[in-house]
C-alpha cells in the first residue's frame, strides 16, 4: 500500500494462514484513535477513510480475522494507542516552533497529521473512555498500553510523537501534566492481573415448584472470562445432587454457559427423605454447585452457586383485580464503569533511556501497571555468539531491574537482526527504531525501495534451521538449542536470562514470580522500515522464538 506499508488486515490474514496463530500466547496490535471518539463505528466514518477503519475500534476487525483462524479465543494486547492533541495548546510549540512546521514539508502538522489532531480536553476524554469502552465490550481485550508518557521533549518540536505524551513540554525535563495525564491517574480501576479470570452470573439460583404439577424448570449460568489465557470450566453438585437435579453440559470454555434444570414431578425425593401425604409443608432444599476452572491459579475459581428448591404440595391460586393507571417509567441510572482492561504505557524506562527514580514516580503516579520497551538484538550481540546485555547505551538488565523495583511488569520487544546475520537491506542504513515510525515515514523509508531500509529488518539467516540441536523443531525437557539457528539463540539467551528464577532474578535475590514474563516479537512488521521480510519468514520468526521461549522457560 502506501508508505511502504501493507495494509495490516491482510497482513494479517496472511501469517494466520501460514500458521503463525498456533505460536502466539497473544496479538499486538496499534488501534489508534485518529481524531475520533473510541465508540466510533467504522461505518460512521466519513467517506475519506476509504475503508481504512482508521479509528479505535478498528481492533474490533483484527479480533474478527482471529475468529476466521479459530484464533478467537487468543486476547488482543493494544501495545500502542492514543490521540494526537493539538500541539498549538503547548507552551513550547506556540512560543518556539519554527513556521517551517506548520507546512506541508518535513513532519508539518496541516500537511501530515492536522487531520487527526484533537483538543486537549479530547485527548483526555478519550483515552479514558477507550479503557471503558474496551473493559465494557471486549472480553478478549488484554493489556492496553497508552502511546506514551513524557516524550513531550524527545527529538525536535515538528515531532508529532511530543503530543502523543500525556505531559507537556515547558523547557523542564518533568514537563508539565496534560489533562490526559490527571484523567489516567484518576481513572477507576481494579487490581491488576495478567492472567485468566472467571465470572458466574447469576450467583445464585432458586426454584418454585409443586408435587402436583410436574414439569421441568430450567435456569441459564453464564461463565465469562476476563484477563489473558483460555479458561476451561467443570461444574458439578457437591454433595451430589438429587434425581431431578441436573446440569448440562458439566464442561465448557468460557466464554459460554450451562443450564440446570429442575424436575417437578421428582421434587418430593431429597435424598433420604421422601415426602408423603396430600398436605405438606413447604420445604426449601440448598444445594451448592461447584464451578472449577483451569489453568487453576484462574482467578475467580472455584466459584460456589447455591441452588435452592422450594417444594409446595400444590399450588394455591389467587385471583386478582387488574387496574390500569398513568405511570411514567423512569429507567434505573448505568452503574459506573470500572475499568478492568490492564493499563500499560510505552517507554517508561528503556535500555538505552533508563529512568530516574522521578520518571518512574510519573507513571506510577498514573496507575500504570506494565511497561513496553524493545530489546534491540543486535545491540547486545555485537559479533556472532557473544552477548553484552549492559554495554552503554543499551544497559537491558538496568531497565529491567528498575521495571521491577516500581511494581511495573516489562513487556519487551525482540527485534533488529545484527548486521552479520542480516540477509537483506542496506548496512548502512540507519537501525529501526520503535517510536519513530512517524520519522521514518516522513523521511520515506521504505518507499524507496530495500535500498532505503536498514539491513536491521531483515531476517536472519539460517532462520529455517531446526530450533532445537537433535534436528526438530519438537520441544522437550532435555533438549538444547541449536546454535546454527542465531534467532532461536537469541531469544532462549534472553529469556533465560530474565524470566522469573532466571540469571538477572537469582543475582538479585528477587522472589517468585519477579522478572519478564512478556516478550514481543518485532514491531509494526507489516512497515517495511522494520520488516522486509515475507509472510512466511514472520511466521517462521514466530515460530522459532515461541519455542525458544518455551525452552527457555523449561530450564531453570
């Protein structure tokens, strides 16, 4: 398509097809908002988006083309999304930007991004109803990572990435809060997770029948799924239910439901009391229906349902006058929304930006949970085989370290092949980097051919040597990686380095469960000025680093 790019839909579709669907725990993807309000339709938008779906819920068509893979069941984590706010509103801009800025040369806002500006009171407003939107309507939305925090002094003042920040530029290096700011801090929410959760609706149930009237009663129980991961549901009477009682299906996948059904004519069996007589008094029976999901640490689980019976003899029927009246009906007000999708932002910290405690304090400050930032590979294999993970300036265990001492969870991203493994591109170009998409768009990387694009976005060779050394790609306790393949070396030195238990977790004595437990594999692949590779090389790029990780993470 245009600015070297695919069109990501079909992107998409493509690495599906070739399989890549089965090698993802979750999809990425960059649901910017454009100038639009997040509840957008995509049929609502005006004539010149020609069918782009430039709009927030744009995401709502990639979690279709999952479901077309059977992929449906697999979360969607925005890994970067946000409104451009009016750069005219910063203090910088109006007294310092140069005219140059506000052509159509260079990053010129009227010429390039005008379109998409919004106010700041906008910014603010949509980002909070992005995360309500999100939580209220899509239950496999994951992490949500704001673009971004404060680089609202980063690069030159024509950079449209400064009004992406939800800080403003004041010539200070804090900045100044934007109002978008203050709305994320305040934000409602719920405690974090990142792993699955289950929900039962109703949380109870109760039937009303009588011996004299047989027929079945039936009741519908829901079983939602929150946060990341498949949930699988058993259900089942403890203690055992008596004749009469029953549920169907006793197993499922959430999201989905069971029915449990009560028989009349068989009311007057509880166990070992059988009820007799033409007069009895009514009886109310408890029992409780046990919900279990797994992976067992599903929070939410197990659930408890009581189940209660009423039993009656016979119905007493009562007839009564019916009267009509005026009556204005006035409907219950919404309860408010809490936002449960989990809040990350881009480039808190970063290996070769490490924070200071006061940036830190920002984000925390916000409410932010997770933090995504890259790790450029070729950055920390400097020749073939040999990794320094603290060489200045990509100090990756620094970021880490500090991710950690703030309670944020890293998300970071694999990506950039070293020069000497490079099979395409030019060496001399310079490297990809994440958060200059905008830069390298302007500057027409990518559309001048491979010969404009850093040999960094190429894939690696050798990428369809076997992952592991006995010559398969089948995973197992005992296996080693094979060296011949560099990617799959890569990804398993990263991983066993700084998962939870791994080298950097033992040095610094950090308890269970402390280290990087997400990584993503590249960035905007579908953009040439990252990825000049094919379908199928992503997909087996894919491939390799999730069975690296896997290796990885099955050797302590």
């Amino acid at each position: 398509n245009n600015c070297a790019a695919m069109d990501e839909r079909e992107f998409a579709r493509q690495m599906f097809s070739r399989g890549a669907g089965a090698y993802l725990d979750a999809f990425g993807y960059h649901p910017q908002g454009f100038p639009y309000e997040p509840e957008r339709a995509l049929d609502q938008l005006p004539p010149d988006d020609n069918g782009n779906g430039f709009a927030f819920r744009g995401l709502e068509v990639m979690h279709g083309i999952m479901q077309e893979y059977s992929l449906g069941n697999k979360p969607i984590w925005a890994t970067e999304f946000g409104w451009l706010r009016d750069p005219a509103e910063d203090p910088s801009y109006a007294e310092h930007i140069p005219s140059l800025c506000r052509t159509e040369y260079g990053l010129g806002f009227q010429g390039q991004y005008g379109w998409q500006v919004v106010t700041e009171s906008q910014q603010a407003d949509y980002l909070g109803r992005a995360f309500a939107y999100a939580d209220a309507n899509w239950p496999w939305m994951g992490v949500m990572f704001v673009w971004n925090l404060d680089w609202h002094n980063q690069g030159a003042l024509c950079d449209a990435g400064r009004y992406f920040s939800v800080r403003k530029d004041n010539n200070t290096d804090t900045g100044l809060s934007a109002l978008a700011y203050a709305a994320l801090r305040d934000m409602p929410r719920r405690s974090a997770w990142t792993g699955p959760s289950m929900t039962v609706t109703p949380d109870q149930l109760f039937f009303v029948g009588a011996r004299s009237d047989p027929r079945t009663l039936t009741k519908t129980v829901s079983i939602a799924r929150g946060g990341t991961g498949p949930v699988t549901w058993t259900a089942s009477f403890d203690p055992p239910s008596p004749i009469g009682l029953t549920i169907s299906p006793t197993t499922g996948a959430a999201p989905s439901s069971m029915t449990v059904s009560a028989d009349a004519s068989l009311f007057a069996v509880t166990g070992t009391l059988l009820l007799t007589g033409s007069l009895v008094p009514p009886t109310n029976l408890t029992f409780t229906l046990r919900i279990t999901a797994e992976p067992t640490t599903t929070v939410g689980s197990p659930f408890t349902l009581p189940v209660t019976l009423r039993v009656l003899d016979h119905w007493e029927r009562v007839y009564l006058p019916v009267v009509a009246r005026n009556y204005a009906f006035t409907p219950p007000s919404p309860p408010p929304i809490t936002t449960t999708t989990h809040f990350g932002a881009a480039f808190i910290t970063s290996a070769e930006m490490p924070s200071d405690d006061a940036r830190f304090q920002k984000s925390v400050d916000t409410g932010a949970g997770m933090d995504r930032w890259p790790l450029y590979w070729q950055a920390v294999e400097q020749s073939p085989g040999s990794f320094a993970w603290n060489n200045s300036p990509h100090e990756v265990d620094r970021a880490v370290i500090g991710d950690i001492a703030h309670g944020l969870q890293p998300l970071v991203i694999l990506m950039n092949t070293p020069s000497f493994y490079a099979t395409g591109g030019n060496q001399f170009a310079p490297m990809p980097r994440v958060g200059e998409t905008l830069q390298m768009r302007s500057a027409g990387v990518g559309t001048h051919g491979v010969s404009s694009v850093s040999a960094a976005g190429s894939p690696p060779v050798r990428l369809y040597e076997p992952v592991f050394s006995d010559g398969t790609d089948i995973p197992g306790p005992a296996k080693t990686i094979n060296s011949n393949n560099p990617w799959a070396r890569f990804v398993y030195q990263a991983v066993s380095r700084y998962k939870p238990g791994g080298v950097l977790a033992q040095q610094q004595g950090w308890t269970a469960g402390q280290g990087v437990r997400h990584w993503e594999i590249w960035n905007e692949e579908d953009y040439s000025g990252f990825w000049i590779g094919t379908y199928s090389e992503y997909a087996r790029l894919l491939k390799v680093a999730y069975l690296a990780a896997g290796s990885g993470l099955m050797h302590r």
